[in-house]
C-alpha cells in the first residue's frame, strides 16, 4: 500500500472537500485519493466533474478513447501543449504518478477503445 494511500481516509478527505478554507493543494490531494481510493459512488462523482472541467478549463483536450475498463483517454502531446511543457514532461510526471499509486495512466493506442 503507497504511504499517499495510508495517510488518508474516507472521512478525512471528505472533510478536506467540505472547507471552504483549505488550501488548494490539500484540496488536490484529497480528490485525488478519492479518485484512487474512494467508494465507486464518489468516484464516479469526480469523475464526471473532472470531465466537465477538463473540457470547459481545457476545451482543446479532446478524449481520444477508453480503457478497457471505461476509463477516458486523452492525447498525451494535446495535454503537454495545453500545459506548456514537453510531451517527455508530461510522461515523467504520469509515469511518477503511476509509481506512486501503483494504478496505471498511460496506455497505448492498440490497447483502448477508440473515439470515432
């Protein structure tokens, strides 16, 4: 289990979403342990509202695809350009996400469902 994984919990994060006063970053960090770790229910939840954020904050991101299990795929070098850094930035940063939860991000064309 990552230590990201052990130093939260259901309640915690939850009440991390319901201040008005927390930083940004705790705030980040909280829905990201509920879209690892949470109850399906809530996951689905942030899910759909990440969605409607990357698309409104971010509207050249375009989903390209799912994963197996339904998940969106988007196009690694239209989110580096959006972001302002090199596509090999962004992998970096994905593939360190990766090793921290221990939950895979990156997946190749062959391998998802494609968006026509």
């Amino acid at each position: 289990m990552s230590d990201f994984k052990k130093i939260w919990d259901l309640e915690m994060a939850m009440a991390v979403l319901e201040n008005k006063t927390v930083d940004s970053k705790t705030w980040a960090d909280a829905v990201e342990w509920l879209l690892l770790y949470g109850p399906p229910e809530i996951k689905e939840i942030l899910g759909q509202a990440s969605s409607i954020a990357t698309n409104s904050c971010f509207p050249e991101i375009r989903q390209t695809g799912y994963t197996p299990d339904g998940q969106p795929c988007y196009d690694i070098e239209s989110i580096a350009d959006s972001l302002g850094v090199s596509k090999e930035e962004a992998i970096e940063k994905i593939n360190q996400k990766e090793m921290t939860h221990g939950v895979r991000q990156l997946f190749i064309d062959e391998e998802t469902d494609t968006i026509h």
